[in-house]
C-alpha cells in the first residue's frame, strides 16, 4: 500500500521525515562537490572568420585558501636560458596555494582554414571585456591540453587549471585585439582603416602562445640595434618588398638594419643631420626629447635618435608591411602597434615634442583633416610636424593638389611652416610646421572652421574616443616649454605648475622611487639587470620607476591604466614615454615584446573589474622567454597571483613579504 506524504505527517512520523531530509541533504552535496571542473585555456587562432556556439557557464562554489610567507617559491627550470623547454612536474608546486578562475564554458566551434572542421572545447572567462566597441567575436577554439595544477580562486573556490597551447596559423604572433577576424569581417567598412584598429573579443583568450621554432635569447643592446635573430621574427617579406631601400637584410642567422628607408637612402644619420641643420631649434636631446613617428617602418629613425637622448614612440598598424613593429621591438627600439583611423592615438593632449612622418601614407587631409588634427591634439603648444613625402617636392597635378589642400587646411590650425627644402643629395623633400604657442590665432580666423574643441570633462579622454573635426584647445600655460633635457626628468611638470598638492605628491614620489631602486630593485632582486632592455611598466603613476632606471641602458613603457588616475601628460613631461591602457583587455604589442614587466598595486583594484588569471595569461603571451615580472602589491593580493604564475612555470620568489619576484622559462604545454 502507497505511503502518502500527509498520510506521514497525519501519523506523526517523524524518525522517518527526518530520514528523508538528512539522505535529501546528502545527496544535494555530493552533487555539488562533483560539478567542480577544470580550466581550459587554450584558442584556435585561424586568420579566417571563427565561429563560436556557446554553451551556459557552471556555477561555482566557494573554499578558503592561504598565504605564503616570504621565501623562495618553486623555480622553474635550471635550464632556462638553454633555449629548451624545461620539464617541470606537478610536484614542483605547493598544494593549497589560492589562486583564481572561474566556471568553465565549453563551445563547438568548427575552424581552420583548408582544413576539416574540428568541434573542441574550450573555456571562457566569466568577465566580458569593458571595450565599448566591442562586435561580439571571440578567439576560443583550443585543441590541445597540458599538465595541471590544484588551486584556489579568489573566493577560495578549490580548482584544477589546465593551459593549452593557443592554435592555428597566426598563434606564434596572436595579438587578440587586432586578429580577432570574425570582428573584422563583419566591419560595414574598411575605408578609414577600421580594420587596423582595436576589436577586442568579448572574452579574453587564456591560451598560450607557442614560440617559433628556433627561438633564442634575443641578442643583447646595442648590438641589437643592428641585428637581430631570423628564428625570433622569422618574416622575410620586407627583405624582398623593400630590398631597395635597405630597411633590412638577411645574413645567415640574422636580420641586419642598415639603417636605410624609404625617404633614407643615404642613410638615417645623414637624414637626422639634415633636420637638425634645416631647423637649428629642433636641438636634439636638450629641447626636443619626446618624438612620435608615424608609420615607422623597423623604427631605424627611432633608433638612431637614442644616440642624441632623444626618445622616440614609434608606431605602425599591423598591415602588409609584414612584423616592421616585431622588428623594432626585437631590435630594442621603443615602438607600438596603432593606426591614425577612426579613433583617438591613446596619448594625452599637448604632449609631444616633435611628431615626425617619412612617406607615412597617411592621408592627413581626408575626413575633413580629421587625422591632421588628431596630429594637432597630440602636439605640445610651439612643437614641430615633420612631413617628408613627395607631395612636398613633386610637380605632376595629384601631388600639386594635395599640396594646395595641406596649405589650405594647416593655415586653418594656425600652424605656420618654418622650413621647406629639398635634399638632393638623397633627392627627397620634406617641410617642417609648427603648432602656435598661444590662442590668439584662433580668436583671429575670418573663418571659425575647424571650430575649437570644447575643453574635456574627463582625464584619459582619448581611449576608445573617435577623432573630432576641431582644434584642441591650448593649455593654461601654452607657452611654457619644459627645462632642457635631463633636467625636464627632476623638474615640475608643467602639468602640476598650478596644482601645488600634486606637486608636493610628485616630488615625494621622485624620491621615493630613486630610493627604492637603488636600495631594492637593483640591489637585493635577483635580476640580471644586463639582459633587460625593453620594459612595461603596468602602473606607471607619475612615472618615478622610469626616472629612477634612467641612468640603466634600457627604456620603460609607462602605463597608465584607464581606472587610475591620469597621470600620462605628467610623464612626457617628464620627457618619457608613455600610453593610457585598460588591462582587462590585451595589449597593443606582438608576443615576447618585453624583457621585464613592473606592476606595482595593479593588481587589487584590476581585479575587481576583470579575472586576474586574463591579466596573468597577457603577462605571459607579452613576457619574452627569460624575462622578469617585478610585481610589488599587499601579502594578500600577492598569495593570489603566485598560484597563477607558478601554473605556468615560471620561477617565483617573495621578497619582504611585497615583491614578487618571476622569471619566465621555455615551457610551453604539449
């Protein structure tokens, strides 16, 4: 006979309703504990579109963890600098150590060009990328699997990580904001370059990239300058697309730079001589210090102008002028992938020196000189244009007419020319402008066209921000220049001459950061400071980590994160280098650009706006092999990040209890 439920309750059968809901109870939590999964972090990186289908994400739970006192952590690898992938068992690693990740999302996705389609599965993270931009694509088809290693995530929860090689044919170089195909594609128009700029995915990619085959130790500055590894960049298409202008050459198991270009066919010192000569003002390394070159090349310009203390941001987008940035990078030049488009250069209003453009096949008066006045915003009050095209100096009617129309437009901005001359000796010309050191130019046009921009309600107002058709207004003390070169590094920015707090801030800074270096970072660190050359740091503030190395033969890319506070025209004030950044999302760089890495507090507010297992996962694909990561944070924060970069092999060390301390080997997962 059925037992009903009210007939149980009628009869007051208690033992057994308790019974049920203790089994009821248990069975929920076996339940649970079984549904916990690994990380997959693996892409399939196909140059043609990708497709993806995704399926609902698990959900998590929760376990405490712990944290680890300062003493030397797991190393990698005695091996490191063998140029071998080191073999590292799971053993190497702590249990119990917190670490982070969320609930894994798998998706079919067929892919691979010339090839049958293959669903894999895949993970994703949880947080979506904060790019307003954004078309919906994502680079997530792994195919591969690796070793794995126990951890926790930030709310403790208990979880294995498994990272997999990024696949298909551009994974070697994988940029996943600017290869991100599917995006591209569905692009309305390609007409102002969109498809050279940002197009994030919406979830950040968590494989790793493989190294080329043949990869080594890069070569060493400065001999780097002027050869480099063919296995490191192994892209031979600019030998024979630019064998007459001597951009590069192949020599056995080096690139060699000749330091040729297309307006350098004399060579780039004759060419640098000659703009000094032409314009005796330019002063370089003493007025002029902070340069933009536009449409670089391999950065031979740039990397000439070290020699004067001049420092240069060159900058290309990733075309058909195959790795030129991957080039200058390896070389040890400073250098960036970005695009004069649609969108604002992430730099900050009136900040640089001199902006230099050698046949840079930007049309500046197109849109309605739309990137002539991107020029203009970026320009300090009394810099320099340098333009050296043929417009400048050839007589047939197209290049006439552009002339007319540069006239028209750069007379519009009040910039006046204070040289146009021809070389013929290398048979090339060029004209030099020059932005007005004050406004009244602008209150005088018969005709108020372009109009003057309205003056900005936020800082850091040029990241994903589309060009204007108007003039930047000048500063408050447009006519002011910076001291000389090296004294514009000590000295106030002019930024912070009417902010007396800031200014206190700044010079505590300053010495806080000279102190610090000397007495930690170059002192008690085990870093081998000889092999360092191109450095990120993440967090930049007022910049006072790159004032303090400037006496070290390297040069420091200094971020300032969308979420903090701007500080960016402060550093070229400065006279360094530097660009607005939001590390929820991947960097404009190609794989293994940077010898050593500096975070200093990044990391506990970044990961309240996204996954730090992303960030960690960017370190690496951006990290070059036997590179450093210097992260200085709170004992806590730091507990979190070492789980994740011990899962990636990487030799990490605490010291005094809030540097970290890494070095990254050659593993790679199988």
């Amino acid at each position: 006979m059925a037992i009903s439920v009210p007939k149980i309750f009628k009869e007051r059968k208690y033992p057994f309703i308790f019974a049920f809901f203790v089994l009821l109870i248990f069975v929920t939590f076996v339940l649970i504990t079984n549904s916990q999964s690994p990380i997959l972090a693996a892409t399939n990186l196909s140059d043609q579109e990708i497709l993806t289908r995704e399926n609902p994400s698990l959900s998590n739970t929760s376990l405490p963890g712990k944290n680890h006192s300062s003493e030397e952590i797991a190393p990698a690898s005695d091996g490191l600098l063998s140029g071998e992938s080191p073999s590292v068992s799971n053993s190497t690693f702590l249990e119990g150590d917190p670490f982070l990740t969320n609930a894994t999302v798998e998706n079919e996705i067929p892919f691979s060009p010339g090839s049958e389609d293959s669903p894999v599965s895949v993970a994703s993270p949880t947080t979506e990328s904060s790019n307003p931009n954004i078309n919906g694509s994502s680079h997530t088809d792994p195919s591969s699997s690796s070793s794995s290693v126990t951890a926790v995530d930030d709310d403790g929860q208990v979880i294995d990580v498994e990272w997999e090689l990024c696949k298909g044919p551009v994974a070697t170089d994988y940029i996943p904001c600017l290869d991100n195909w599917s995006a591209i594609k569905r692009l309305q128009s390609r007409k102002h370059m969109e498809h050279r700029e940002r197009h994030c995915p919406e979830r950040a990619p968590r494989c790793l990239i493989p190294l080329p085959e043949g990869y080594k130790i890069p070569v060493p500055w400065p001999k780097s300058r002027d050869m480099i590894w063919y296995t490191n960049v192994p892209h031979p298409k600019l030998v024979e697309y630019k064998k007459d202008q001597h951009w590069v050459v192949k020599s056995g198991d080096y690139f060699i730079f000749p330091g040729g270009g297309t307006q350098f066919s004399n060579g780039v010192d004759y060419y640098i001589n000659s703009l000094e000569e032409t314009e005796r003002d330019l002063q370089w390394g003493k007025k002029t210090r902070v340069i933009l070159d536009v449409g670089c090349g391999v950065a031979s310009f740039g990397g000439a102008l070290l020699d004067r203390n001049v420092i240069t941001m060159s900058f290309a987008p990733k075309d058909e002028h195959e790795a030129q940035i991957q080039f200058a990078l390896e070389r040890g030049i400073p250098a960036t992938l970005s695009v004069i488009g649609t969108q604002k250069l992430v730099f900050p209003d009136n900040s640089f020196d001199m902006i230099h453009c050698a046949r840079c096949r930007v049309h500046w008066h197109g849109d309605g000189g739309k990137p002539l006045l991107e020029l203009n915003r970026v320009m300090r009050p009394g810099a320099y244009f340098v333009w050296s095209a043929t417009p400048v100096y050839r007589d047939d009617e197209r290049h006439k007419n552009v002339w007319k129309t540069m006239v028209a437009l750069t007379e519009s901005i009040c910039w006046k020319i204070v040289a146009k001359t021809f070389f013929s000796a290398s048979h090339i010309g060029l004209v030099i402008y020059q932005k007005p050191l004050s406004s009244s130019c602008y209150k005088n046009r018969k005709v108020n066209d372009p109009p003057l921009c309205d003056r900005p309600t936020k800082r850091n107002n040029s990241w994903y921000a589309p060009l204007e058709r108007c003039i930047t207004q000048l500063p408050r003390d447009s006519n002011k220049w910076p001291s000389p070169w090296p004294a514009r590094l000590t000295d106030t920015p002019i930024s912070l001459l009417h902010q007396p707090d800031a200014e206190e801030a700044f010079k505590k800074d300053t010495v806080h950061w000279s102190s610090l270096i000397s007495e930690v970072y170059t002192g008690s660190l085990n870093v081998n400071w000889t092999s360092v050359r191109n450095v990120l740091d993440m967090n930049a503030g007022y910049g006072g980590f790159a004032a303090a190395l400037i006496d070290q033969p390297l040069w420091v890319m200094n971020v300032v994160p969308i979420d903090q506070p701007d500080t960016l025209s402060i550093i070229l004030d400065r006279g360094l280098l530097g660009m607005y950044h939001d590390w929820c999302e991947s960097f404009n760089t190609y794989p293994r650009s940077y010898d050593l890495l500096h975070a200093s507090f990044l990391f506990e507010n970044l990961t309240n706006r996204c996954g730090m297992i992303e960030t960690v996962t960017e370190m690496d694909r951006i990290l070059r092999p036997g590179g450093y990561a210097l992260i200085q944070d709170e004992a806590d924060t730091l507990g979190k990040i070492i789980p994740a970069l011990k899962s990636l092999h990487w030799s990490v060390s605490v010291i005094r209890d809030q540097y970290l301390v890494c070095k990254k080997g050659f593993w790679r997962p199988k």
